[in-house]
C-alpha cells in the first residue's frame, strides 16, 4: 500500500540551477518575440522561456516528447503555464534556435505571450464529464485553428484570454474571460420517474432550484418530481444532484458566447463576462457558427480597440450599444438580466450614444 | 485502407492548432481504453450528446476524494471506457518538473490507465484521465512510491495553485510557491478526508496580474502587493521614451511606437503619474498599485520592497447564488514562511463556515446570506473602507 | 414679558436663514390653529418624539385622495391640532403664478386652515397645512371656484410636476410645462380615485440635466434630448476662452479662470470633444448629451434641434426593496401635443401593473420581479442595448 | 359644492408677457452674481431673475409679503423652484437692485444659483408626520444656517444639493443627493397589543416586514404580533400598515448622513447617495452635532475637489478610503451593506488606497 498523505512533492527539487540561483532576484523581463520571453536576474543572469502550445488533452506519448526536447536543451527541465501550455527554460541563448525549430517539425505552435491570443482555458465536455452541454477539446480545436494567426503574434491591442465551460458549473474562469464560450442547455430536464425514486432525495432534489421550478409529483404513488417549464433555466443543478434528472438534449444543448470578463487588476479592476449571444447550435466537428461568431468579435476588437484596452475595457470606453452595432451581433431580450442583481445592470441614465 | 470509425473527429485533426485527436489515436493504436474513447467520442459528435453517466463513489484507501468516478452509458459498445475514473494528482508548485518525474509518471499511467491526461486540470491537478476500478489502487501506491499524491475532490480543500512568482517572475512580492507548498502539506488531512459543507479552494498570485486567476477561482485568494513606492529608474525610463528599449507587455506588433503619455500616464487608473518630457513622478499615496505602468516598463519601474499580501475571499462560479469574484478582507498582511497569521486565519474561516454553512454552500455564499459583518465578527477583523467598492446605499442599517 | 412658552423653539428665531418659527409665530398670533402647532412642536422637542397619530381616512365628496388626515395625539393640550387635515392642491405646471390668484389662495386658506402652508410639497403641490375635518369641503369648494383643484395622495396617479423648461430655459428639448398640463387634466379620473396597487408619479424635465429630479422621483420619467448634432457658435467659443464671457454653471468664484481642456474636453464623460486652440470639435456619434460643455458655455454650444424625449420607468424610494432610479425603456419619442403615443404608453402601463402589482407595489418593483423581459414584451417594445449599463453576466436565462 | 376633476390652473395664465413673448426662444443665460440670472431670447429680450431663499414651510403672510415684491417689481407674476425658492422675474434691469435691497430688509437671502449650496429639500418631520424619526424644518434651519455663506456664494467646487427626509419612506429625493439627512429609528417597534386586533389585519402586518421580522405572537389569546429583535432593520413598514406599532422614541431616534448621490446627467450618470455617518442623536433645537458634521463634509469636499466634481465625482476619483480619512468620520461595519445586491458593493479588486 502507497504512504498516504505525502503530499505534491517539493517543488525546489524541479527547479533548474539559474532558477534556483536566482529564485526571488529577477530584475526584469522582455518578450524577444512572439513565445519567447527572456528574464534578467540581478546578478545578471538569464534565463529564456519558450512557450509552446498544447491542448492540455494529451497523452503519455506527447509528454515524453516534451522530455526529450527538455533533456536535450533545458537539462532536463520544464514547467507548465496556469494556462496549459509548455515552458522550456533555457539558459543558453545559441539553444532557442534549434529548440523552435525542432518545436516547429513536431507541428507545436510557440506564441501565447504579450498582446495574443494564449491558449484556451477549458474542461471536459463530452470527453468525460456528465453534465456537458458541448465538447470543449473539439469547440478549442476549432477555435483555436480560426484564431491560429493571434496566437503567435503581438497585433491585438491586449492579451484576449478566452475559457469554455461546457456546462453552467463554468469550471474554469469563464466568467471572467475576455471571450467565454459557455455550453448551455436549452430544456427542462427529461425526469427518469421509475429510477428517481431509488437514486435521488426527493427533498434535496426539490431545494436543489435556485428558482424554485421543482416540485413534489402530483400523483404522489410516482414518489417522484415535476418540473415546471416557466421557471426552468436549464442549470442543471437538479441533474447535479439527482442524476434522474438529466438535461443533456441532441438538439436543444449549444453554446453561448459572453465578453469583456477580466481577471488582472491592470489599469481596471476585474470584470465578469457579459452575454454577447445567447444561443448558438452544436454543430460538431467544427462549430462553425461558434467559430465565425468569436473570429468576428476578435476581430472587430483589433480593429477598433485602443492599445492596452482588454475587450471589457473597450466596451466600457465605447458603449455596449456601440459593441452590438460594430460586431453587428443582434440584442435581444435575453440580454436583459432577470436573476437577483437585475435592476444594478438596468440603465439609470439618458447617457446612452443612438447606436 | 480500413474506413475510419471516427469520420467526424478525424475532421479535428486539420488545422494548424495541436489536434488532441491526433494524440489519441497514437495512444489509441496500443491502449483499448484509448480507442475506446475515440468511439465513444465519435458518437457524441453523431448524437450532439454525451455518453458518461453520474459519476459513483470511487476511490483509494484511506481517501474521500482525488478520484472522480466515471462509466460509460454504452459499456457494451464500449466495454473498455465502462469505467473511465480519472485521478487527480497534486501537482508540484509552479508546474515544475523534471523530465524524469514526468517519465514517472507516464510510465505509471501506461501501465495503469488510458495513457491520456489532462495538463493540467483547471484547479491545477496532473488529470490521470481514465482507467478502471481495480487499477486505482495500484495505480496510487506506485504514485506515492514515485513522491506523488493525489489532489483534493468533493467537498474537501481542493489542490492550490501557484503563479510562477519568484521562480522566474520579477515582480512576485512573496514566496508564492513555497507557501502553496507548504499550505498543501499543512492541511492534507482537509485535501484528502471531505468533511465540509462543500469545496473549499486557495490561489496564490504573486501580484496584481494576478496570472492563477485567484479572484475568479478561489474562495481564499492570496495576492502579493506592497506598502511603500514603486522603484523608479529614470534612466530607464528616459530609455523606453527614446525607443533605446522597447515596452514589453507585447507593446510590439503594429503598435509599437510607444507613447508613454498615451500608453502609460493616462491609462493609470488613479492619473497618479507625471511626466514633464524628462522625468517621472509617480504619487504613490493615490496609486492602486494596480501594475500597468511596471507591467510596459518593466526595466525602469519595480513594485516597492516592503511586500506582503492582499487577503481576498468569497470567489467562485455561479451555482446557486450566481458567480463571485472575492472581496478584499485583509489588505495588507506580511506573508513569511511559515505563514502562522494566515494558516490560523484559514482553520477559523473553516471553522465558521462549517458552524454555519448549509450543504453546497459556498464561502462566499455563506457570508452573503450571514452578512459581511457578522463574518468579520466571527473573524475579529476590522470593518476598512478597503473592504468596499462602495459603502451601502441601502437605508436598512441593523443597529 | 411672559415667559415664552416655546424656548427651545425660540432657539430657531436666531440664525441668517429665514426662520419657520418667526413665520409660524406671526399666525399664531391670531390662529389659533398655528399657536397650538407650535405648542406641540414644542412638546416634541422636548420629548424628541413626534405627537401625531396615524392618520385617518378624511376627504372631499366625489374624491378618494388629495387630503392627508392628521390627528394631534395630545388634543387634550393642543385642541386646535386635534384635528390637522393638509390639502394637496394641484400646483399650475412650473410653479407659475400671478400674485393675484396666490393672494386668493391665501384668503381662502387664512378662512378655512391654519394659515401655513408648505410652497412646495415634494411632488409640487401647494400644501395647505392643517385643518379641521369640518373645513375640508368648504375650503375645496372656494379653491374650486377660484379655478384650483386638488392633488393626489394614497394608491393613485399623484401630482405631476414639470421644470420651467422651455418658458424660461433655452435647453428644454419639449414644452414640459403644457405636457405637464395637458397629461394631469388628461387622468383626473385616475388622480382622484386611488385604483391601483399603489402610487404611481410622473415628472417632466426639458433636459438631461433633470431639475425636476425624475429620474429619481417619479415611477415614469420623461426627460428632453436630441438625436442630431450639438449646435455650435465657434466665434463664442473663442469668447469663452479668451474670457470676454464667463463661463456659465457658477464658474465664477475663486475657480473662475476658464480653461477649456481642463474644464470642458476632459471631463466629457465620452472624451468626443477636441480643441486645437482654434475650433471646437464635437464627434456627435459618442457624445451622450450629458449637458455639461452645453452647461459651461451656453452662448457657444446648444442642443440639437431634432429633439424628442427619453422615457424611462421605475424610480422610487427605498420601501419595500430598496431605491430605484428610473431605466431607459425608449430611448427616443417625438414629443408633441397631444401626446397621444404618451398617454397610449401610460395606459398600457398601468393596465399590466394593476393585473400583476401585489398590494403596495410599485411599478420598478413589479418589472424586478416580473423581469423587463415579460414588460417589454408586454408593452410591445424591443429590446435595445440603450436600455442596459451591462447585458447580463448570470447566466440562468430563459430560453 | 365646488365643481371636481377641474385639475391645475392653466400655467398660461400665470406667464409674465415677457415669457409669454419667447416661449420656447430663449437663447442663453449667464449667471450675473449669486442669485440673480439673465436669460436672453433669440429676439435679443432680458428676463432677469432673482432667486430668494424660502423655508418652504411659510405662513400666508410671507406669501403675501412676496406678492408685494413681486406686484412692485415684476408686474404681478413670480414663480417657485422645484427646490421650493422664490424667483422673481424682473424685465427692467433698473429693478434689481432694489429689489434686492427690499429682499434683504425682509432678512430673506439671494443664491442658491450654480456653485451653491442651494436651499435643502425636505419633508414634514415633527411639524405633520405620524412616522418621523427626527424633525424636518428645524434640522433644516440649523443646517442653513451653518452653510449659509454657501447659498449666497458660487465659491464651491460644484452645485451641493442637500436633502432630508424624517424616515426611511424618504420623500424627496434623500437617496439621490450630495448630502442626505435621514430621519432613523434604532429600536424596533414598541407594539400595543390591545389595540393592535382592532386597528391591523395580521397577514397584512406580517408580510410587511421587508425582513420577515414579524410572527404571530405565540400567546394565541393576545391576537397580536412579535417582532425578532434579531431581523429588524427599524424601517417603519409594519408602522404604516399597522398604527398599533410604532417605532419612534425620544432616545433611540437619530439622524444618518449619507453622501455621493446625484440626479443629472453631467458629466457623470446619476447616481444612490451612500452611508458616511450610521446615527447621531436628535439633539434639538440646534442639532449641533448634525451641523458639524455637514459642515466638515462641506468644506473637506470644497478644499479637495476640482471644479466640476460633485461630491460623488469628486470621491468616486480620491477613493472612499480617502474620503473617510479626510473627513476623520470613522467607517464601520455598519457603512458595509448587508441587504440584497450587498455583494455588488463589495470591493472586488486590490486596487485600493492605504488611506
Ligand atoms: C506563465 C504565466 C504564469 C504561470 O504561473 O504559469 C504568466 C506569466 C507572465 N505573465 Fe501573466 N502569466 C500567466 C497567466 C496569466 C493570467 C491567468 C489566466 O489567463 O488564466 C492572467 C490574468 C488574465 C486576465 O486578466 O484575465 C495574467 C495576466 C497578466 C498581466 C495583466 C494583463 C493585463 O493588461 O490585463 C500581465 C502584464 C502584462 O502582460 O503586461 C502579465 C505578465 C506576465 C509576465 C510578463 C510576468 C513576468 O514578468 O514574468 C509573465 C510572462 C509574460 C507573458 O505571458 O506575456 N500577466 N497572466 C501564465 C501564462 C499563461 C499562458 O500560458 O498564456
Ligand atoms: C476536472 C475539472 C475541469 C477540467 O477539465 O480541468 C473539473 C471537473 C468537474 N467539476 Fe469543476 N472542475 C475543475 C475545476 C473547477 C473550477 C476552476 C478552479 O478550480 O480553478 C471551478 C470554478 C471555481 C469554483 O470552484 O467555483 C469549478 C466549478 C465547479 C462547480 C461549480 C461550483 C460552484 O460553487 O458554483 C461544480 C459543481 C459542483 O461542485 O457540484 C463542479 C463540478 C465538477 C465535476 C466534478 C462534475 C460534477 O458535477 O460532478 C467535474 C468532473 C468532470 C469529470 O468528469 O472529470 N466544478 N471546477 C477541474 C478540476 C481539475 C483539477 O483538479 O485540477
Ligand atoms: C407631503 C410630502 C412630503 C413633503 O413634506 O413634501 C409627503 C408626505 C408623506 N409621504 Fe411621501 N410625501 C411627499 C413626496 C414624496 C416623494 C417625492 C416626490 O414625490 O417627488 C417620495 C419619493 C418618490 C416615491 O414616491 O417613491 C415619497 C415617498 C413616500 C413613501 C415611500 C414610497 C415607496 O414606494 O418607497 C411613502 C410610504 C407610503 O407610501 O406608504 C410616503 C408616504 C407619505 C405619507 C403619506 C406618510 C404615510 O406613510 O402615510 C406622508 C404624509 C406626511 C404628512 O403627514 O403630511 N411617501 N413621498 C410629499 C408630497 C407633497 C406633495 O403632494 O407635493
Ligand atoms: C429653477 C430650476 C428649475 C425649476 O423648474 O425650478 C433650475 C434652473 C436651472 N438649472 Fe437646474 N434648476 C433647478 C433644479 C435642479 C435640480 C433638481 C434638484 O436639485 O432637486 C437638478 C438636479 C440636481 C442633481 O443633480 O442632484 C438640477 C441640475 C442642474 C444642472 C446639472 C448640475 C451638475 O453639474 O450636475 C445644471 C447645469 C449647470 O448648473 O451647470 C442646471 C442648470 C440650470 C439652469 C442654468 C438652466 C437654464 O439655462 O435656465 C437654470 C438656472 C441655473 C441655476 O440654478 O444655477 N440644473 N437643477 C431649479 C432650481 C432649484 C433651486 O431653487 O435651487
Ligand atoms: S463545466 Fe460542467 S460539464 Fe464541463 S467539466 Fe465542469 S462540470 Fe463538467
Ligand atoms: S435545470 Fe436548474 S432551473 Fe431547471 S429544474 Fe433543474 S435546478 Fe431548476
Ligand atoms: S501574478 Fe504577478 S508575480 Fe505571479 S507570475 Fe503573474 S506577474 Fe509574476
Ligand atoms: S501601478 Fe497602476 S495605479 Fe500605480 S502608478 Fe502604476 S499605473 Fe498608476
Ligand atoms: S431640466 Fe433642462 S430644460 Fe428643464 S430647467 Fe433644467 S436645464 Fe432647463
Ligand atoms: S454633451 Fe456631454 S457627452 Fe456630449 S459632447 Fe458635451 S460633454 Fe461630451
Ligand atoms: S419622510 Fe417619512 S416621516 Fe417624513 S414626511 Fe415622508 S413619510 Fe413622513
Ligand atoms: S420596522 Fe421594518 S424591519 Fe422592523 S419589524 Fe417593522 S417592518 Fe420589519
């Protein structure tokens, strides 16, 4: 039997010497180009990173891959971003050219640095979670190949962090993304009524919505719950504690795209993610709308954005009403909040632009 | 040639993004469980719907959590993903590795899993992804002979997650790494035994970047940040005006020409700096400390020496309540090894919450139905204008 | 000298701004009504509590509102405020009057009540304060003859109120006083006959600068604007800078010295303005008519000419669920007697709150828990971004 | 019997000719000195017009004594302001200046124009009300007169609109001023149990508690209420719907201070006045610690801010951290909401200041 308890293991072990050397004595950074940063400690030592893409779905296979590249330039070290992608640190700068073109033959992207599009942020979806509303591999796939150009470039006026959630638990920080793309479901759960008996609480299972939309089976022999349409908004919360209760539908279940989320405290304090479109369709492989809808947003931004101004920024500057008529994306009822803190996002002023 | 089984995800495997498809057919070619879950998969893409059921109670000896039960809806067309567990293995501060720890480890899940991961999971977890029952045992033991172990699941503390900081950023005001380190070895027993309302997670940010997301994802996030004055180089700073060094921030690109009038001086939030063609005056007192000028001049300005950390909580994602981002509780706290203040701060927060919180109730959630005031009560923490955006504009006051 | 019976008072007498009790004191030398206000109010001081029951139901024939009943609890000590009724008198649009018809007023109110009044009350009627139930209907019928009619009070539309908009300000964007007029005699069925769930109040203002407060006060505001161009008199603008005109908006003072960047261009909440030293430019597409360069140089910059009206609904005090400032719910109206579009909206409006409001609520608080959704929908009005600071970031929607 | 539903006096009436004349055709105004305006028509006509201070609460006499001035100097036609002044409106510049010298004999003030502090709207208080917690018109005075050399002045950062309103129903706008003085109960309703059956419906009285204070008192023979110490915020509701619990008392009463509110459109969208001071006592005649406390506010508020800047704007730019430092007010765990949208007051940021 394995010792319990033991814990992650001590970090100091995998760091590489000019790291060790210079832990907490770094004096600054710059981005040599797109995906390679090199940092200056204040003994004058320096160490580069080169940051390749990865999908985060990976197997066994890619990682030795990534160890070779990491023997036989970093001696044998590397890291990962809070953002999935891979660091190779090197200390000798006559290593990065090999290194990226090795990178390159193996078909991995290097960018995701400064003023780009970095990596998406996602979870499971239909890979292996329960509860999804969408893929999220195959939705960043494609996404990612539509936006390829950003990611190893610095031509956006700011960093575009983009996150999927494939259902409303948004694992993740998609609620304070710059573009989140969140799966939703679109009907009322489709209630196991023989099962649901054996398997759920029908008490839990009633306090589980937050509004209220479940309530006791009126034929009380079916010991089980129904579910009233009018105040269903599809959370799936119910699903998540009643597994009788699924939502998962072929034909409802899409993707809803928000902006303007910010997690940094630069220049502006953090923001969440704004509803931009409220329904897309799953069209898999590809998801095309999903893709062309986020292409077009990012690009009506690189065009109208000041430097440094993150989406949320640029919206704030411009005017929401401004963000729908330039990106050309129809405002609709949905829009309007209608939860708790609805009236704090009404408009309480004539300072308004006509479109 | 053999018609694919999987026409619609081998369409994934264009395009110049890393195709996960391409990855897992390699692994698919020896491991059933990896094939497997390509079929699976190519079904859902069919059917626009998933194929994984409720999740069951799994897991390893002596543990509440680190495993998330998984089986397939179609065992009998897929018989090997009918189980498909993942475990979650509590990464090394900073996602540092050696390549020999990582060969470990992927010698470890080809002998014992699909061969697939997630690097990493969202809350910062190497995702094992996928294998049967019977292997989680085994599977562990040879993990924690190897000097790993499992991360948090359930309503217990969840795996922290670091920032690189100290290791190789300039601007971390405190050990992030080692204190997440040390915080996850000081409550195993809280990571590995649920036994709270619900989950419970800590971020550590070296600085107000922010770059672990701690305000949007974790109920206790801690945020490096300094008292005293931005350090200023003015020759520095007369070079990144002379063009000598270029801004960093990814200030390149068809942007380039810098403009600290523009690009600096009037996107500070407060307008607390100046800047009279030869030199910069920065007013500390009303600077928010919020680190854009730092962050294009990296090489003139510097955040001050007297560091410490930021306190926030109450973040999280929106079931039931709606999303949170945390709140400032603490503004300003030294934060040295081996973080004493705040380890008692954390074991009173939990004691509180588990007194008082309802099943599946957030932190955050708890002290918005409780009242701020009743939490910094049961904290003995001052109420500070810090703590708000705004005092209320609600007239009714609980004398 | 007698001792004075009211000392603390007498206090009041003293001090540069007119003083309530002087006044009072010259009527109560010969009203005895006025003499035992101030022997109460007196009492109150002392004790710190106010000696007024709750008030009954008390009125004119024919009308169910426009008189508040008010009973002293001490009738024993203040007999004359045993009763101390006060008639809301519906004020002329824009407080308008001639000396003659105040001068009547007067008379009837020195016959029929206490001789005090409060000019005005915060809807805007006149409030003739403090009468016996007896002198209720003759005081109405004097009032009636001199052309004066009561105002609204209890679960009715109360007294409109309109500011002096365009009979003596070169902003208004639409006569509010006639709106004001022709909307208050339009609903005199519904102002004198509560019939509603509760009370509901208009407010007319020319301008984005509101001076008659609607959007804060008032359950459906309507506010002047324009969609063309900011009319500009270059030559002034010169005259402005150069100081020949002081700037308006009580520049003066000692921040006198005009400095049109400093004053004008930066503080244009959308930053649309631009002065090269010579011309003033104005990019109309982001400006959104807050008024204020209009406010600093009125003889150089005046609104649009194709003017028209924003509605916006829902303002109200904090009871029960907190204060509502009224929100856009149609950017742009043309405004123009009959108002007929207007008076077809207020229907529609008061048909769907009496069918859903709960007793005692208000309009803002019906929409909050209805949603602006099931409203618009309701009232047959789109959806436009106008009427939102942010779109939604929960994400519970109702497909 | 007077004839009904005859509604307000035609306005046209009562327009001076000069009004009547450019209805609608007014050009521009200036500001010729505190108090006293000029508007000038597209025509080229004058209309000057002198602004006199009023307490609002006035005797027939004084309304008698202001139709004197205005027959002698305004042929016979005055208005008043939505903040309850007296504007006389003058055509012959000749005028003025004794008008403003009989103004003055009668001990009224001139102001309240621009970059003043205008005269406080306010409510009825001790003076009418059943459910004050303070008084209205002598608070009112006091506060006056300690700002008076603010109306008659333009020497303030920007306009400062002050208000009162004796209890939480807040007529007026209280919760849209600079500076607000709220009338606040302490104690929670002191309930009179026999009379309460005869003069309240129960269900009505209970579901009047915005807090769900009020039960049914558990002695089933009393037919009467309870209120939880524990959930009651002393709004007065319950007090409105049911006479038989009042809350006012000598002791407990006070006045809160709340500041930042703003109704236009200038510059900045209008917005909620906030809690600076929780409660000082009633302290009549002269409400001494009230006055102080404005006037602090006041002129921390006129050496600190640019011109232009509302109170609001002014803190909204310096932070509140700056603005309780400033002003020595102490902030509490009181000033942190605790209502329904509290977490939206909440600071989501590290942008903060020290102080
Ligand atoms: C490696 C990584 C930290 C880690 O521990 O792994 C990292 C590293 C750096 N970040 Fe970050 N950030 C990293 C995730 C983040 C995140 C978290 C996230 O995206 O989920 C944020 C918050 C994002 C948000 O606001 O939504 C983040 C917001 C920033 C910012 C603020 C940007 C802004 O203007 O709002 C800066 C400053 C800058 O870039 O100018 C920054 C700056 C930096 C610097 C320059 C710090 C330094 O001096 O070393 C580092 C490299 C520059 C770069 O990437 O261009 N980093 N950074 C993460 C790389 C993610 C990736 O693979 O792309
Ligand atoms: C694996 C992971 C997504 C990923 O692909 O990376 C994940 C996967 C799941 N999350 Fe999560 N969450 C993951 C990070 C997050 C994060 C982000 C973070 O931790 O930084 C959040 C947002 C922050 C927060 O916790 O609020 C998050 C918010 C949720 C929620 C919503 C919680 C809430 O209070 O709103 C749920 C729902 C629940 O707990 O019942 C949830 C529930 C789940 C469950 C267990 C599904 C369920 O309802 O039982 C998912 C299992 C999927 C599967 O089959 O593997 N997950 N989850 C992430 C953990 C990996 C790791 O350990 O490193
Ligand atoms: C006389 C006046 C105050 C004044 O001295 O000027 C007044 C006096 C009263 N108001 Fe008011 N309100 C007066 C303007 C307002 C305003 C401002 C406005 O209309 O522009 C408001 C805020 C806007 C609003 O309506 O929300 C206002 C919000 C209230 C409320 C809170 C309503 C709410 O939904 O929050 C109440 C409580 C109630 O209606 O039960 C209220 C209730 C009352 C009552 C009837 C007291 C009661 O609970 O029975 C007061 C009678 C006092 C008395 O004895 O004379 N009064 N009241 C104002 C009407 C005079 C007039 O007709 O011109
Ligand atoms: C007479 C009156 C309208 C009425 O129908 O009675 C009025 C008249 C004028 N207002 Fe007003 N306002 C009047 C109440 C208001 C109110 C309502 C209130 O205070 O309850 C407001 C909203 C206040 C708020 O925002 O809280 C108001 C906000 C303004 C503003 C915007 C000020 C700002 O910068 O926020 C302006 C523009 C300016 O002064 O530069 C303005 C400008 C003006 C002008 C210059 C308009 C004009 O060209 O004639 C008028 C005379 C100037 C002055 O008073 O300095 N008026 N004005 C009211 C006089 C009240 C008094 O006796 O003091
Ligand atoms: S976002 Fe929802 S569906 Fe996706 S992994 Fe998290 S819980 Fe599962
Ligand atoms: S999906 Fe959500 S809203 Fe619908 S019934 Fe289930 S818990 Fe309630
Ligand atoms: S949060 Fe700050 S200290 Fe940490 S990596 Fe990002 S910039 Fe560096
Ligand atoms: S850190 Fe931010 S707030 Fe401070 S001076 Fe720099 S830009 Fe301004
Ligand atoms: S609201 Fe506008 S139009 Fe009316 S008086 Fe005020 S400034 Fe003039
Ligand atoms: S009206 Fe306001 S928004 Fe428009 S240009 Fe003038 S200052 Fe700017
Ligand atoms: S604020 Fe309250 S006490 Fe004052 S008049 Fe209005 S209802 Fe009466
Ligand atoms: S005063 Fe308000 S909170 Fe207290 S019991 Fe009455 S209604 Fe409820």
């Amino acid at each position: 039997m394995g010792k319990t308890d033991i814990g992650p293991p001590d970090f100091r072990k995998f760091l590489p010497p000019v790291i060790k050397k210079n832990y907490g004595k770094w004096k600054y950074h710059r981005i040599l180009e797109p995906g390679v940063l090199v940092h200056v400690s204040e003994r004058g030592d320096e160490v580069y990173t080169v940051r390749m893409g990865s999908g985060r779905l990976v197997s066994v296979d890619f990682i030795r891959e990534v160890c070779d590249l990491a023997d036989k330039y970093c001696d044998g070290y590397l890291r990962f971003t809070s953002r999935h992608n891979v660091e190779f640190l090197v200390t000798d700068k006559k290593k990065l050219a090999p290194l990226k073109k090795e990178i390159a033959a193996m078909g991995r992207p290097i960018g995701g640095t400064g003023h780009s599009v970095t990596s998406i942020v996602h979870t499971q979806g239909w890979v292996h979670c329960h509860t999804p509303a969408t893929d999220a591999s195959g939705v960043v796939k494609a996404v990612m190949d539509g936006l390829f150009e950003y990611f190893g470039s610095h031509n956006l006026p700011a960093q575009v962090r983009i996150a999927l959630a494939c259902c409303l638990n948004m694992c993740g920080a998609v609620h304070c993304s710059d573009i989140a793309i969140l799966g939703v479901h679109t009907k009322i759960p489709k209630i196991d009524h023989e099962t649901l008996k054996n398997v759920c609480e029908i008490p839990t299972t009633i306090a589980a919505c937050p509004t209220g939309a479940i309530r006791p089976h009126p034929d009380k022999e079916k010991k089980s719950v129904i579910v009233n349409p009018e105040r269903c908004m599809y959370c799936g919360n119910c699903y998540t504690m009643c597994p009788a209760m699924p939502l998962a539908d072929g034909e409802g279940d899409g993707i809803s795209i928000w902006v303007g989320g910010k997690v940094s405290n630069a220049r502006h304090t953090p923001m969440f993610s704004r509803l931009a479109i409220p329904y897309l369709p799953n069209n898999p492989p590809r998801w095309p709308e999903v893709t062309a809808a986020i292409k077009n947003i990012v690009e009506v931004y690189a065009k109208h954005a000041n430097k440094y101004e993150r989406i949320g920024e640029w919206i704030e500057r411009v005017g929401w009403e401004r963000f729908f008529k330039l990106t050309g994306i129809e405002f609709t009822p949905l829009h309007i909040d209608d939860y708790k803190l609805s009236t704090t996002t009404f408009r309480n002023s004539t300072q308004f632009k006509w479109g | 040639m053999a018609k694919s089984e999987t026409p619609l995800l081998d369409e994934l495997e264009k395009g110049p993004w890393p195709s996960f498809v391409k990855d897992i057919k390699r692994v698919a070619a020896r491991k059933p469980m990896a094939k497997d879950l390509l079929r699976q998969l190519e079904l859902s893409y069919k059917e626009k719907i998933g194929h994984w059921k409720h999740g069951g109670i799994v897991g390893v000896t002596g543990y509440g959590g680190g495993v998330i039960g998984r089986y397939s809806d179609r065992p009998d067309l897929f018989p090997n993903v009918a189980h498909f567990h993942t475990m979650r293995v509590n990464q090394p501060s900073g996602w540092f590795y050696t390549t020999k720890a990582l060969r470990t480890l992927c010698d470890i899940w080809d002998r014992h899993g699909s061969g697939l991961t997630n690097m990493h999971g969202s809350t910062g977890d190497i995702i094992l992804l996928g294998t049967f029952t019977e292997h989680l045992q085994p599977c562990f033991d040879e993990l924690s002979e190897a000097g790993f172990d499992l991360g948090g699941s359930g309503s217990a503390l969840r795996t922290p997650s670091a920032c690189v900081g100290p290791a190789r950023c300039e601007w971390a005001c405190y050990d992030t790494l080692d204190a997440c380190n040390d915080v996850t070895h000081e409550f195993q027993d809280y990571l590995h035994r649920p036994m709270w309302p619900y989950k419970f997670k800590f971020k550590f940010s070296g600085c107000p970047n922010d770059c672990v997301a701690s305000i949007a994802r974790s109920d206790l996030a801690v945020i490096g940040t300094w008292r005293d004055k931005i350090r200023v180089d003015q020759a520095a700073v007369q070079a990144y005006v002379g063009g000598e060094i270029a801004p960093a921030a990814g200030g390149g690109g068809k942007r380039a020409k810098f403009d600290i009038q523009k690009d600096v001086i009037e996107l500070c939030p407060t307008r607390c700096m100046e800047w009279n063609g030869k030199k910069l005056t920065i007013y500390n007192d009303d600077c928010t400390r919020c680190m854009h000028c730092i962050n294009v001049m990296p090489e003139a300005l510097r955040p001050g020496k007297d560091t410490g950390v930021t306190i926030l909580v109450g973040g999280k994602a929106p079931i039931l309540e709606g999303a949170l981002m945390s709140w400032v509780l603490i503004p300003f706290m030294k934060f040295e090894s081996p973080y004493q203040e705040f380890k008692d701060l954390a074991e009173k927060i939990w004691e509180w919450w588990d007194e008082n919180g309802k099943m599946r109730e957030r932190l955050g959630e708890l002290i918005e139905r409780m009242s701020m005031r009743k939490f910094l009560e049961a904290m003995g923490l001052p109420a500070v204008p810090q703590m708000v955006k705004t005092p209320r504009y609600n007239p009714y006051i609980f004398f």
